[in-house]
C-alpha cells in the first residue's frame, strides 16, 4: 500500500509539477506561520508568568473569560481585551483593605494598541503601550520611559477629587428610541436618623418622553407614612449626560466640594440637603443587557451622612449628619421587578441585588446573577471594596399582614437571609425587619407600568458574617431593602 502511494505522489508531480510545487510552497509557509504564531504566544504566556520580564510585578490580571492559553495559539479571544473599570480595580480593589497589605504596587498599562502618529503631514500606522509613570518605575517596568513623570491626567486618574470622581460615575443617559417609551432614570436617596428613628426616601426620576417626578416618603414613628410626589415635565438640558447635575421640576441635585447638593423648592415639598459620600465606599457604573431588559446602577454613596432640614406640610425634619445612601439607576423597566439591599456600620457596608425580567412567573429570569458587594473600613470615616460575592440564596420569613396597597391588604416578610459565596470565602447577611411601607409598582416609578405587585420598602437591623481570605468577621447595622409581593394577600416572592 505504502509503495502505491509513493508511486501515485510521483506521477502526480512529475504530470503537473508547477501545481505540485505551488502546494508545497503553501503548506510550508502555513506551517511556519504556525511556527512562528506558537512562539509568540509561548513567548507571551513566558512574559505573562516571569516578573522579570512581566512589568516587574508578580501578578498579571486578565480580564474574566480570558483564558492565558489563548496566548499559545493566538486565540481571538485574547485580542484587544481591556479591564473595565480598571481605575476602580487599582484605587479600590487592589489598594483596598483587602489587598493593600500584600500588594506594594500596582501598575495598570496598556499594551499593543494601534494608533496613527501624524507628523508634518504624514500618517503612520504605530503600535503603541503606556502606563502611569511613576507606578512603571515603583515596580521597574522594563519598557518604562525614563525620566517621564506623571502628567495631570495621569494624577487625576490616581486620585480624582470628590467632585471629578463623581461627575464622572453620576450622569443621566440618553436612551434609543426604540427604548424611549419604557425608559426609567432616577436619582434615590435613603436616610435614617437614629435619634429620631425617622427615616425617608427621595427620588428625582425622569422616563424617556420628556415626563418627570419628584418622590418623597417619611415615615416617624407611631405616625402614618407621609408621601408626596410632584409630577414634572423635563425640558431639555435638565439632565445632564456629563456630569452629576440634574433638574426634574422643582427639584435639583449636584456635586459641590465633594458634597451632593439636593434642593427642592415648591409649595408641597422644600428641602435643602448636604449629603456627604464616605470616601471608599462607591460602586462604578455596572450595565446589563439583553433582549428583554437593559439595567444600569451605579452607587455614588453606599455610606454617607445627610445634613439638612425637609418641610413637607407642616413637618418640618432638621437632619444633622444622619446615616444616608445614594444610588442611580437607568434602562427600561416596565414590568421589571428586583430583590436589593444595603446596611452599613462603622465596621463596613454591603450591598446585594436581582434584578427580575418579566415573564410567564415573576422572577423567572435575570439579567445578570445576583450579587452581593462588600466594603471594609481602610482609615478613620474612610472604605475600600472587599469583593463581589455570588448570591446561592436569598429567603424572606415570618411573612404577616402588612400595609394596605390599592385597598388590599399585603404581607410582608419579619426577616430576611442572604447567603453569598466567592470561592472559599463567604458572607451571611440576617435582617430583622422592623417597619415596611408598600405602594404600587407603577407608582414608584414613573417609567414602570402598574401591575398588581407590590413594592415593598423595608427597614431593619443587620448582622452580617462571613469569611474571607480565613478571616472571620461580624458586624450590625441599620439597613434597607426591597422586593415585590402580590397586592392580593398570597404571600410573596420566598
């Protein structure tokens, strides 16, 4: 058999010998392509584990999904990938309380980018690479430029101020058409004064056809929950889509010296706050999308203190450095329903959260998975960013009868139990619910169409437990949560 190949591979040659050879000649350059593209990449992955060569550093991040094998064969995978959000990763993970302590330096670069340099009039195709030079030399990059120092940009990268760090995270978004008529967008504050035991909730939320409104509940003690809500019509350039400055109605909100600036001026509502962001404690601008939801949220205070005086009738709240919380959400959201939380201490603050799609059965899908995030305290009224842990369950007990919604009487949850797990490390959350208030889901948001759910706004003390990197810890803090439950007294979402 073997004498008849050869024969057959002979008079093929000798009949067409030009073809023959032209084959030949392209499978050996394929061949040393390949060579070629496996010594690269075993070069590459080399790099990627040497801390001579790999920037100095001990450790290369990779973005998730990116598996280093595809170093070895080139995959497409591996090409043009970037870390998101790498100016968080390097301020507030890797110079975080977590990892401070076993990282000297941390210095982000950019590799292999193209770029085209014009000078004197000719345009030339160049790879380029960069990093911040001062961090390049702390950890001898081999290709750091010598002499260079940082540049402005390069320190305002490093360490923003307040007001750039949250100009930058806290704007409004422009939606798609084909989005405009199911878009919500809202400012949200919560505060608790603990003297008092009051606490509130005020939103500022804008849909995407140009209508607005201002949302305000109180609730004191031993009193009926007091709500206003102002509907407004959003002009053009209310709502800025650079910076944290934004007007719906009567209603304004900015960043002034570090500090939320919140105004409200009509004869139903006046307020004047200052509500001061704990430096460390934020979650950048995360979005999620698919076929049947974009959500984005991003977190400017996830402990703060709020300062100020509200008149709403004739209550009048004068606030002074009491607990508060900031966030800002956007995407379409009619019919979209969530799970969320957050408490915080002196010892730390977290927050967790699901976002449910609509569907056949409420909560029969999610965006994303639900998460729980974790802060810990780096210096005196100061926080940096634990992890992100991957929620296993998240339970409500002890339900009983509630406010009533729409004419109905709903249940409400005694407790709550949230389990989250991040490789060997862990955290346990148990919430005591003290108070809850209900509206309609298409009242609380001006975007959302109206269902028979319920939306729960809950208060109550937290402990929260766990274990990362085999250290134990426990903490208690007032907290707030939020979910949904049917108007007719069926029970809720377990």
């Amino acid at each position: 058999m073997i004498r008849v190949a050869w024969l057959l591979a002979w008079r093929s040659l000798a009949d067409r010998p030009g073809r023959a050879a032209l084959l030949l000649l392209g499978y050996g350059v394929g061949v040393g392509v390949m060579i070629s593209l496996l010594s690269v990449g075993e070069a590459l992955l080399a790099e990627a584990r040497d801390p001579n060569l790999a920037a100095g550093g001990d450790l290369v991040l990779l973005p998730r999904g990116v598996d280093p094998a595809v170093l070895r064969v080139n995959g497409v995978t591996g090409l043009y990938f970037s870390i998101p959000h790498a100016a968080f990763a390097v301020r507030e993970v890797l110079s975080g309380p977590r990892f401070a302590p076993a990282i000297t330096t941390a210095a982000p670069e950019i590799q292999g980018r193209q770029v085209y340099v014009r000078v004197r009039g000719q345009t030339t195709l160049a790879i380029a690479a960069a990093g911040v030079p001062s961090l390049d030399q702390a950890v001898g990059v081999p290709q750091a430029v010598r002499g260079a120092s940082d540049s402005a940009s390069d320190r305002a990268w490093l360490d923003p101020t307040s007001d750039t760090l949250y100009n930058g995270i806290d704007r409004f978004h422009t939606p798609s058409a084909s989005d405009r008529a199911s878009w919500a967008e809202w400012d949200y504050v919560n505060f608790w004064d603990p003297r008092t035991h009051t606490y509130g909730y005020l939103t500022l939320d804008a849909d995407g056809e140009g209508h607005g409104a201002v949302w305000l509940r109180i609730r004191r003690p031993g009193a009926p929950v007091q709500d206003t809500a102002i509907p407004a019509t959003v002009s053009p350039g209310d709502l800025s889509t650079t910076a944290a400055a934004q007007r719906v109605g009567p209603a304004r909100i900015w960043v002034q010296s570090g500090t939320y600036r919140i105004t409200v001026r009509d004869p139903r509502l006046t307020a004047d706050l200052r509500l001061v962001p704990a430096p460390g404690f934020y979650l950048p601008p995360v979005e999620g999308e698919d076929a049947a939801l974009r959500s984005g949220y991003v977190v400017p205070a996830v402990r703060g203190t709020m300062t100020g005086e509200i008149r709403v009738g004739d209550t009048v709240l004068q606030l002074s450095g009491v607990p508060a919380y900031h966030d800002h959400n956007w995407g379409t959201w009619h019919g979209v329903t969530w799970d969320w939380g957050e408490a915080s201490s002196p010892a730390g603050a977290l927050l967790y959260g699901a976002i449910h799609i609509p569907g056949p059965e409420q909560g029969a899908a999610a965006v994303r998975p639900a998460v729980l995030f974790l802060w810990a305290p780096r210096g005196p009224g100061a926080g940096g960013f634990v992890g992100a842990f991957e929620i296993r369950s998240l339970a409500y007990d002890g339900w009983h009868e509630g406010p009533v919604v729409r004419g109905r009487r709903v249940r409400v949850p005694a407790g709550i139990t949230v389990d989250a797990v991040a490789g060997s490390d862990r955290v346990h959350v148990r919430t005591r619910v003290w108070d809850a208030l209900g509206s309609r889901f298409g009242d609380a948001v001006s975007g959302a169409r109206a269902t028979d759910w319920s939306f729960l706004q809950l208060r109550g003390m937290t402990e929260v437990s766990g274990v990362v990197d085999d250290r134990p810890f426990r903490w208690e803090g007032e907290g707030a949560s939020e979910t949904f439950v049917p108007i007719a007294p069926t029970g809720g979402r377990r």
